[in-house]
C-alpha cells in the first residue's frame, strides 16, 4: 500500500479486489481538521484516538485552511465544518471560523473545555456578524457526569456543561452531540434524545438542540468488527446516499473521503488539491459498513 | 445546462407548500387575482400537516395553478413509504409519519396520478430575466435552502448550470429572497401551509414583477386559521399541529432550522 506521491494528483492506493466504491456526486461538505488528532482529551471511543500526547495527524497550518475554503467555495460548498482533535487548541480557530463564515455556514465541533466567556463572546460576535450561520457542537457522552467521565476522562462533563451554558446564554444555541457508547439504544430511539432533551432544558436551556451519533469501529475501538463491505451489500442501494458521495475532508496529507476515516492512506483521494479528489471513493473500512447500515451523517441534521 | 425558455410573463404569483390547506390555498388564490397576476405557480407539496387533502385538488385544477412536483407529492403519487421530507431527528421523523399516513390513505387514485404527472421543474420567461422554478433545490427535490445557510457561491453555481438569472424554490417553509451580483436572484417563496414561525398566524406567497427589473413582493395571506385547526382538531391529527395554526409558533419539524431561523422562534 505505497500511495504515489504526486502533488496534485489522485493518489490510487492498492486496495484488495472487489471493494466496492461510492460516486462522487457533488461537494456539499467541506471537512477541515483543523488540529488533526491534537485533544486536550481521550475519549475511550474517539473515532481517531485523538489525544494530548504525539498526535499522529498533524494540525493544518491557516495558509493551508484558507487556500482550501477558497478552492470550494469557487467549487460550490455548501456548508463547512471544523473538527480535530479538539478545534479550540488550535491558535488561528477564531479568524479561521470567520474566513468559512465569509464563504458558507459553518459548524464546528469541539469538547467544550476551551470555551471560556471570552472565547464565547469572540463566537457570539462571529455569528451576528456572520452572513450564515455558525454552529457550535458541544460533545457530551451521558447527562451523568460519572458516566460520561468514564468515557471522555475527568472533569469533561463539567466543563462541557459549562461551555453549554456559555454559548446558550448568548443566543448560539449549541447542538450537543453525543455517542451512543453509553447507550445501547439506536439512533431511532427517541429515548437517548429525550433524555438529553430534558437534561438540557434542567439547565434553562429553552432551545435544546441534541444529535446522536453511533459508534465506529474505528480509532480507539478499531477491531471491534472486521466486517467489510461487498459488492453483494449493496444491491439495490443507492450509494449516491452515503455521506462520502459528497463530503470532502482536508486534513494532513491530503484530501480524504470522510472525517471519519481523515488521515487514513486508504480513504486519501488526493495529496493536492479539492477537485483532484472528485473521484469514487473506496468503501473499504468497517466504518463504512455502520454509514451503510444507519444512513448516518455526521453533518448537523 | 441550455434548454428553451418557457413562456414568457410580466408577472406572476408563485406560492410553495400547501400542506392540505385548502382554506389557505382558497384565500391565495383569490388575493392573487385581484393583483392582475398572469400566470399563478406552485412549487409542490400539496399534503401534509392539515386535514382533508383531497380538497386541495379542485382549487389547484379550477384556479389553473401551473404546478410542479415537490417530495410529498413525488411519495403519495409513488406510493412510498415516507414522505421524504429530509428530517433527521426521530421526534420530527416521528410527527412527519403521522403526517404522511394520513395524507397518503386520504388522497384519492385521481389525484395521486395528477400528483404524479407534475414536473419536477418548470422555466419561465418573465421580462427579460430567465426563471428555473424547484421544489427544495435544482440538484435535489427534498434539499433545504434556509435563508442562513445557503451560499451565495451556490447560488451562482446553480444559476451558471441552469442558465437563468432567477431561481425559484420553497421546501423550507420560510421565505427569503436574495439578490446576487450582476442580474441574479434566488427567491424562496415560502409556504401557504403552515405559518413561517414567527408568532404571526398568517402564510405568504410571492408576487414577481419584471418592471423590467425583477420586483420581488412577498404577500401575507390572511385565512380563517381557526377553522383549519378545528379541522385538524376534528381529524384526530396532533394537537401540536393546531397549535402552530392557532400561535403562529412551530411546535414540531424544528430540528433541522439552522440556528438562525431556530432563534427567532419560540421552540
């Protein structure tokens, strides 16, 4: 598996015979990892075992960012996101959000342990000052502090909460997102929503804003399935559906598929630029088979 | 994308989402012929949320609304098994099946068929601007274009790749119009359905005049509200249903509003 390293031009890996692929159709989605695997924290099930101590995805210097949000928005984006890692340790994250707000809406994905009254004024300014929206998703795993610790390390839960009270009282209204890692319920269960529901509204929360995502075999839990995708799986499937049809992530190395699979050598489509990476996507890893099987996104809604 | 432009007017009413609002629908229509409109448009999605929707039809067929399809009317005429509405949220998905459940029994063979002869797009000539009309967007019938998050770099993408200056869509059930640098327009027309969550219990349509430069006017649309939310009371549809007639607040479908659009709210 040696990709060719040649700036500007798909990088075609070796893959097993008869990985089926997903079209590109458009890019709606512009994924920027900001800070690569670089957290202050790590999350048991984090889906690229994110974490404080030699990030093995390196952050994304901001010449890097801005040439990218400049190349999609001449391509049509439709909404851009920043993940990581965790966004906020990232030194340029508050003009960088500006500069995506000038192109498209735009969301990012953060821990909550950086958001202090400071950081949330600067957010609260962007977005009034913004001509789209700005969406903040703060990551929370259980409404229990002692469970969600147990899964995202000590001290997050109240400094989580703390950043959620912070962006609410200014009128961000963030959308909490949690993993299903300590539920067992399924993404259709209204149970696991309600709970976080009534749990925000306990904080004053009139608005509650709340997205379950399921877990991945990937990252901190890689291994718990081999399960691969066939050509057989899909059948009859349009895979025009899949959130890699038209998603587009820039991180370290190149452009990937999906932010789930971000730094990966076998979801890199590209070492260069955006549209060298309009090309099918491989669909290759166990994670594809849970997008398969939950028509999950991880866009906001 | 090249194709020969349609017929050409001076101006026009379009209006999007009837949602089983006959009474609605009644009101728009006759305030529409007052205004000397030319030719009167509807971007889809004739059922959902209100009661009776086979009343609709004959309004749509008498008044000579030049319909096209939207995602509700692309389902009940297909026969599938959801309204396609594009909800992610189980609470939302779980008021749009009611929705649709009782649509769907409750619209005749004749009306589904009808339903299902309707373009997915329509071109008009209005002036000298070229005009694409959709339900959600050109790309994708059940795509939501909010005011918050729509990019004026898409936009222009979609005029360049339909050739027109003027993009006419609803879906979102909130109205906008934005013009774009040189000649271009995108309109969202709003909804007659439902009211657009602001506390107001009236619904709106659009007014397009080429003077010969575009004029956009949109136009409330005053109705006997109550009514609609006894209907829907009598139907055995959710109250919540009522509530958004009666209060002028959206009570469900909301998790999918940016958070600009969510902010004006109640809920």
């Amino acid at each position: 598996m040696t990709p060719v390293p040649r700036v500007g031009l798909p990088v075609l890996e070796r893959m097993p015979a008869g990985v089926p692929l997903a079209p590109f159709v458009r890019l709606t989605t512009l994924w920027i990892q900001i800070t690569g695997t670089w957290c202050n924290l790590e999350c048991v099930h984090c889906i690229n075992a994110s974490g404080p101590r030699d990030p093995w995805l390196a952050p994304l210097d901001g010449d890097t960012i801005r040439r990218a949000i400049g190349e999609a928005e001449a391509l049509g984006v439709k909404d851009i996101y920043f993940t990581g890692g965790e966004p906020f340790l990232h030194p340029e994250i508050l003009p960088l959000l500006a500069s995506a707000l000038e192109v498209a809406p735009t969301s990012v994905l953060t821990n909550g342990t950086r958001i202090n009254a400071r950081i949330a004024d600067a957010l609260a300014k962007l977005a009034v000052d913004a001509p789209y929206s700005l969406e903040i998703r703060v990551s929370l795993d259980d409404v229990d502090p002692d469970l969600n610790d147990r899964v995202r390390g000590r001290r997050a839960w109240a400094r989580a909460v703390r950043a959620i009270r912070l962006l609410d009282a200014r009128g961000l209204l963030p959308i909490v997102t949690a993993t299903e890692i300590v539920s067992a319920e399924s993404p259709d269960d209204t149970r696991m929503y309600d709970r976080f529901r009534d749990f925000l509204r306990s904080l004053g929360l009139e608005k509650p804003r709340v997205k379950i995502m399921p877990v991945f075999p990937v990252g901190r839990l890689a291994g718990r399935s081999t399960e691969r995708l066939a050509e057989d799986d899909l059948a009859g499937f349009d895979r025009g559906t899949l959130q890699c049809a038209e998603t587009r992530v820039v991180a370290a190395g190149g452009v990937y598929a999906c932010p789930i699979l971000a730094g990966l050598p076998g979801a890199r489509l590209s070492t260069g630029d955006l549209a060298a990476s309009f090309r099918p996507a491989p669909l290759y890893h166990p994670a594809c088979v849970t997008c398969h099987r939950t028509g999950m996104s991880c866009r906001n809604y | 994308m090249s194709e020969t432009p349609g017929p050409e007017y001076r101006r026009i009413a379009v209006f999007g989402g009837v949602y089983n609002n006959a009474l609605a629908l009644e009101a728009m229509l006759a305030d529409a012929r007052r205004r000397d409109v030319e030719a009167v448009f509807c971007l889809g999605d004739m059922g959902g949320f209100g009661p009776h929707p086979d009343r609709v039809f004959p309004l749509l067929r008498e008044g000579g609304v030049l319909a096209i399809q939207g995602n509700y009317d692309e389902s009940v005429s297909a026969g599938k098994a959801d309204c396609g509405c594009g909800y992610t949220d189980p609470r939302d998905n779980h008021f749009a099946r009611i929705s649709y459940e009782y649509t769907f029994t409750r619209t005749s063979s004749d009306n589904r068929a009808w339903l299902g002869a309707l373009p997915r797009h329509r071109r008009v000539r209005l002036g000298p601007h070229r005009v694409l009309m959709c339900h959600g967007s050109p790309r994708v019938i059940n795509e939501f274009l909010w005011e918050s998050t729509t990019p004026d770099g898409l936009l222009r993408r979609f005029l360049g790749e339909q050739a027109a200056e003027v993009l006419l869509c609803t879906h979102t059930g909130i109205k906008w119009h934005r013009p774009l640098p040189g000649d271009g327009h995108a309109v969202n027309v709003g909804v007659i359905g439902r009211p657009e969550n602001d506390g107001s219990t009236n619904v709106w349509y659009t007014v397009l005049t080429a003077e010969p430069d575009l004029r956009v006017e949109f136009v409330p649309v005053h109705y006997d509200f109550d009514t609609l939310a006894r209907q829907i009371e009598q139907e055995g549809l959710p109250p919540e249903f009522a509530e958004t007639v009666r209060t002028g607040w959206w009570t469900t479908c909301l998790e999918n509003l940016p958070t600009r659009e969510r902010a004006r709210g109640k809920f």
